[in-house]
C-alpha cells in the first residue's frame, strides 16, 4: 500500500534509519491503526489527532476519489468507526473551505454505519466548526438517519447519556421520514417528542417493539424479577428490545444468573463475547453455556459479527474458566478463515521492545505485541511453514506446533516479552534469523534503534588524483535481508517515520488489526500489483 514512498531519508524516534512517506501512504498507515484521542509510546494524542486531520484535508482537496474510497472502506471492512467518522467531517470542511463541490453528501452518508453514530458526526463538527451546519453534512446524515433509525434503535442507542439524542438529529439536519417507510413518520414523531416531553410521549401503535418497551416499563418495581423466570420471559425482553446494558437499571437490581440467562438469547455475538466473565461470575448454567459456545464455534455468525481477531484473544484472557477455551479457539479460527497458504518458508519477526508492550488503547487489554504474535502463531496454524521471532535488544526462537491451540501459543510467546531487553535493535535482529525465507514479516511500531551504520568506500578527485575513501553509510530496516526477498513490515501504531524503504522493489508496509492482513502479505508476495483495498477487482486486498 505504502509503494509511493520517496527516498528522503529522515530518522525514527529511536534513532535509527528511515525514510519520509508520501501523503496518501502516511494517511492509509496512520487511519488503519487510528484509535482517535488515544496516546501512544512516541507521539502525543494531539499530534497524532492533528497529523491525521492534516492528511485528509490535505487529500479532500487533492485526490477527493481516493480519499472518498478510504473513508468509506476504513468504516466499513477495516471497522475503525471514529476515525471515519472525524475523517468524514474534515473531508467535507476542507473542500468547502476550498470553495469545491462534490462527493462529501456521500461520504458522510458512507461512514455512519450505527445509528449512533450520526449524533456523533454532528457533535464532532459543532464541537469544532460551531452548530452552522452546511448543506452536505445537514444532507448525508439525513440519508443516514432514514436509513437506520427504527423502534430497536431508539431503544438502544437515543439514551439520556449522549449529548444529541436523535430528536436533536432530526431537528439539526431536517430530516424528512423515508417516503418507502410509512411508519417513519411516527418514529420520527416519537422521537422528537420523547427528546422534549417525555413523561407524555407515546410511542405510535404501528411499532411493536416501542410498544411492548412501554408496556414492560410501565411494570412495577416489585414484579419485573418474575419477568425473567416467566415461560414467556426471554421472548418479551427481546420484542421489548431490552438489551443487556438497560436490563439492570430496569430491574434495579443485579445482573444475577436469572437476569443473564433471559437475555443472552437476543444479545449479539459482540456483546457475548465481551460478557463471558460476567457469564461465569453469575453462574451462569451448562445448557446456556453450550448454546452460547455453539454460537462462538459458528463461522457463519462469527463472520457476521466482523470482530477483529484479536477480540477473541481478549476473551479468553478474561475469561476466568477454561469452558470457553475450545469455543473461543474456533471462533478464533473461522475469524481468520481467508489466510492463504503462503508458499516455502515464511519468517515471521516481532517486536517485544517496551513500547510494543502497551495497548493500543486506553479501552482495549490487546497490546501491539498481541498483534504480532497472533499473526505467527495463525499463519502457522494455517499450515504455512513459520519461523517466529521475537526480538529487543536480542531475539529468540519460539517453536510452534501446527496443530496446537492458537490461543495458548499466542499467551506463551507473549509471555517472553522482556527476555531479551527492551529495546528495539530491528536491523540486526534481521540478520541473526534471516536464512533463506521466501519471505519476512516484520509486525512493529517501526522504531527502530539507531543509528546503525556501515562502512562503505567511493572515490573522489584529490591532490593525487583519483582517491579511495572511506565513508559511513546508515543501514536502514530495508537493507536487513536480501533485496530481492519480499520484506512486509506491519505497523501497529503508523508512526510519521517510515522504517522501510518501499520504492524499492519487495519492499512494502501495511498495517490494522483485521484479518485482511493475511490476504495483503499473499498477494503482494505472488508479485500482485498492490492496489488499495477499495479499489474494483478480485484481487483488491
């Protein structure tokens, strides 16, 4: 992705040897790693936040198409919903500052996926452009609204918590009801007035689940509990939309075995998967269990949860009892159901240095390292011929067996962190473990020690005539293997520097958390031409 690079050389945060990226390659790099407000090991939540508004309201206006195409895609296949999400308003802010015209409507419509997530995009742009809303933000998150505001909606997501609720939304951008949609016009009717006089709102009869809310809320105090045991318990909180979050503060009380096991059944895969130690916790009983592990080990409904990977190796480092383990082992498993067979012998090096061991954000438990090394231990598992690395100062082996579990071998390489030091000596790790690979995968926050230097001899016009001198030349991560073995190194963080010199032939750098990662290595491997993930085509990564 990154195969525009220049050759103007500058330095990583640590030092060593690196190389300056062009504008869309640093945006690409920097947007699929994005955890927007979030601080990171060597740059502040502010520079990165700002760096990242910089890059697209530089290309809004530069290469709108191209632009357009990664906001739409990082919403969607990448899932990275708030850096799309600020991406489209300063997509659409800086073209109009530029007097342009054009493709912001629906970009903006593109990113907003979740019907919560129009409020946001509104809150962003008052927040940082004031509530003068112009015509192409007002017009995108119309389409949105109309698209996914409905009664389970309302319920799930129109909370006393946000600062717009949807009635707001609605007033802010004019939104009409969808002309396809006859009951929207009620909804939207609902809404405002549930925003501005709730005690008299009244949900319209065409919305079944509006209504049978409003009847469960109406219950008194006292006999909601018997709601949860009763034969027709699981199937009233589900017409009622009563999600898992809201079911406590309706009862007032806790969230005990009975209260989980009347409304797992309507709760999404995400959401299970999040909740297995409040699962244990309550008792939760073994036929709930096995239902819920049934669902973990369905690829089909694993792939339309669209978790990142790494999800499931978060859920089984909180779940405090092993019956999840073969569960989360083939939801594991079906998540990453598109890695190719790699072909020949495949070095996999990760970086276990001090800054790979933070997480990548302040509300997730996954760490940078995570990311590398359940890259390694996957592809293996996959079948490819894996060796997998880790190094700091120094490197060591980590045997995989082909067959063993995923999720354990991950935790026992992560455990290793901190045996060979803590820094970050990229160049010559790569020489200790090269040999003969068909292929490197360096997974790495890119900053690698430095300077690492050789020394090289030219000629140069003297007093004697033509002499030999001796000169230092930097060695950069590029240089560490033979120029003519592909060398894929994965950002986690998308630092400005750029530790790979990617205008050179086999050199590339990709980076993100989801599974396409595994695709990107393959094609480009097979000498594919790397086109950008949104681009038309069969072989698109």
């Amino acid at each position: 992705m990154s195969r525009f690079n220049t050759r103007e050389r500058t330095t990583t945060y640590e030092g060593g040897a690196a190389f300056v990226r062009d504008a869309r390659s640093e945006l690409f790099l920097l947007a699929v790693v994005n955890m927007v407000g979030q601080e990171t090991f060597y740059e502040s939540a502010d520079f990165r936040d700002a760096r990242f508004r910089d890059l697209v309201r530089q290309l809004a206006v530069e290469d709108p198409e191209w632009t357009a195409g990664l906001l739409g895609w990082l919403r969607g296949s990448a899932q990275m919903r708030t850096a799309s999400v600020v991406g489209a308003a300063e997509f659409t802010h800086a073209r109009l500052a530029a007097g342009l015209s054009g493709h912001s409507r629906p970009v903006v419509d593109a990113v907003l996926q979740r019907p919560d997530e129009p409020g946001e995009l509104l809150a962003y742009w008052i927040s940082r452009y004031g509530r003068n809303l112009p015509k192409p933000v007002k017009r995108g998150v119309a389409d949105a609204v109309r698209r996914l505001y409905n009664g389970r909606a309302l319920l799930k997501y129109d909370t006393a918590s946000k600062g717009l609720r949807f009635g707001d939304v609605l007033n802010l951008v004019h939104a009409a009801p969808d002309p396809a949609k006859p009951w929207q016009g009620g909804l939207f009717e609902y809404a405002l007035d549930r925003r501005h006089h709730p005690d008299t709102a009244v949900p319209p009869t065409s919305e079944r689940t509006l209504t049978a809310h409003r009847a469960l809320m109406a219950l008194p105090v006292e006999d909601r509990r018997a709601v949860l045991t009763a034969p027709d318990g699981v199937e009233r909180l589900a017409a009622a939309g009563v999600t898992w979050e809201a079911l406590a503060g309706w009862l007032q009380g806790p969230m005990d075995r009975a209260a989980w096991e009347a409304v797992i059944p309507s709760m999404g895969l995400m959401a299970v998967t999040r909740n297995l130690r409040n699962f244990d916790e309550a008792g939760v009983g073994d036929e709930v269990a096995e239902r819920i592990a049934a669902r973990l080990a369905d690829a089909e409904e694993v792939r339309r949860s669209r978790q990142f990977p790494y999800r499931f190796l978060a859920a089984h480092r909180a779940a405090p009892t092993p019956r999840w383990g073969h569960a989360l082992e083939r939801a594991l498993a079906a998540s990453t159901a598109n890695i190719p067979h790699l072909p020949g012998r495949t070095l996999v090096l990760v970086d276990t240095s001090a800054s790979m061991d933070a997480p990548v954000s302040d509300r997730s438990t996954l760490r940078h390292v995570d990311v590398g090394a359940l890259f390694g231990v996957a592809l293996a598992a996959r079948g490819c011929e894996v060796d997998l690395y880790g190094f700091a100062d120094g490197v060591f082996h980590h045997p995989l067996t082909r067959a063993g579990s995923v999720l354990k071998q991950t935790e026992e390489f992560c455990r290793r962190i901190g045996e060979v030091g803590h820094g970050t000596e990229t160049v010559a790790a790569l020489k200790r473990t090269y040999d003969g690979h068909d292929r490197v995968v360096l997974v790495s926050d890119m900053q690698a020690t430095g300077p690492v230097v050789k020394v090289d001899y030219d000629y140069a016009w003297g007093p004697r005539g033509w002499e030999r001198r001796a000169r230092s030349v930097s060695v950069s991560v590029s240089d560490g293997v033979p120029a003519d073995v592909p060398l894929f190194g994965i950002t986690t963080t998308g630092y400005l520097p750029a530790a790979i010199d990617t205008s050179v032939p086999h050199r590339y750098e990709v980076g993100g958390f989801s599974d396409q990662l595994f695709t990107m290595v393959d094609l480009l491997s097979r000498g594919h031409d790397a086109r950008w993930p949104w681009e038309a085509g069969p072989e698109s990564v």
